[in-house]
C-alpha cells in the first residue's frame, strides 16, 4: 500500500504540472510528461490492486481503487484527445483531478 500511495503522490505532480500548463493556455502538455503520468498511474493501480488482494485492507482500499480506477478513465479520454492533437477539455481535466485526489484522499485514510 506504501507504494502505491508513494508512486500515486508522483503521478500528481506531473499531473498537477500538465494541469497547470493546461490552464495557463498551452493545450497539450509535452507528450512525454504525458505518457510518464500514464506509466505512473498504472504502476501505482497495479501495486494497488496487489496490496487489495494481498489482503488486510479495509474497504476504504477498495473505495480508493474504484475512484482511481474512474479516474484512470478520463485520463484515456484525455490521452486519446492528446493523441489526436486536439486540446486538452478542462472540464474534464478538472473532474478527472478531483476524482483522481478523492481516490488518493481514500487511500490515505485507510491507513493505520
């Protein structure tokens, strides 16, 4: 669980990063910090999906995975839009942040 949180808490930076670029106007982040973020953000799902079914956590871990999960989610809506070279919906940039945060929020509090 300690991992996932760690490698979760990196994704977030580059995400809060590609965020900001966004919102300042440029309408695609730089495709590596992009895919970088991608990478993390599956990396830290899968040490999560390990420590769920390890065992010995309470149903706060779950709650976290489906957020992330949702989350992962508008980041392929996101990845696909970045592919196709058209800009970047803040709308859906936002929600997908708010959802990913509430998942990690989750996680965090699921520990002892």
């Amino acid at each position: 669980m300690t991992i996932a949180l760690f490698v979760f808490a990196l994704t977030a930076v580059g995400g809060l990063i590609m965020a900001v670029l966004r919102l300042r106007g440029r309408p695609l982040p730089p495709f590596g910090l992009a895919v970088a973020h991608g990478l993390a953000a599956a990396a830290g799902l899968a040490a999560l999906i390990f420590a769920i079914a390890a065992g010995g956590l309470p149903i706060t871990g779950t709650v976290g995975l489906v957020l992330l999960l949702a989350a992962a989610l508008g980041g392929f809506v996101l990845f696909s839009n970045h592919l196709r070279k058209k800009p970047l919906p803040i709308p859906l940039l936002i929600i997908h942040g708010l959802v990913a945060v509430a998942g990690f929020v989750t996680l965090v509090l699921t520990l002892p």
